[in-house]
C-alpha cells in the first residue's frame, strides 16, 4: 500500500513485525482498554462502529467482531485492517454490514 502526501504519527504502541509476502510490515500491540479510542482515531468513515459490533469482510467471506481489528505501520502511515489482513489483505475499506450479501 503506497500513499501520496504528509506521512502521519506513529501510534504510541509497541509493535511486533509481521512478513507479508516481500514486505516487512508493523502491526501494533493495542490494549484493550485503547481500542476505542484508536478505532476512532484512524475510521475513515462517518458512524464509527462499536468495538461489539459485527462486520463482514469482502475479501476473506468471513464476519468478524470490530474490536478484533488489527493496525499496522507501513510506508509511514497507520492502516485499519481487517483481522484477516495476513491471509486476505483486507482493510477497512473492505468491512461491509455482517448481513451484506444476504437475501431478504
């Protein structure tokens, strides 16, 4: 993932290193009682869901719970990943609803 203008702060956690396919990536160690707090700071949507809320994401096919959401430092930027990120490379741009593709 490139980006084009200002690089951001690091988030004030520790991190552990992730290999993701050729790249080298952070992923940050958030406590529980932060992720609130870091959800909000880095949703890039209006209506920041709940941490108890469910999602569904669109490149694994799997739901998952908000809080377990996973951010990672890479190219000088804080990513909002799903917690599938290592298998699927989904982000937040990828959560929809958890009955997205359901029929009525």
């Amino acid at each position: 993932m490139r980006c084009i203008g200002p690089e951001e702060k690091k988030l004030p956690f520790p991190t552990k290193t992730l290999q993701i396919g050729d790249d080298t990536v952070e992923e940050y160690l958030i406590p529980d009682d932060k992720k609130a707090e870091v959800l909000e700071q880095l949703y890039i949507f209006e209506d920041v869901p709940s941490l108890d809320e469910e999602r569904f994401d669109l490149h694994e096919g799997k739901k998952f719970h908000v809080r377990d959401y996973r951010v990672t430092w890479e190219h000088g930027r804080n990513w909002l990943l799903s917690p599938y990120f290592e298998s699927s490379g989904g982000s937040v741009i990828d959560w929809m609803p958890a009955d997205f593709g359901l029929e009525s």
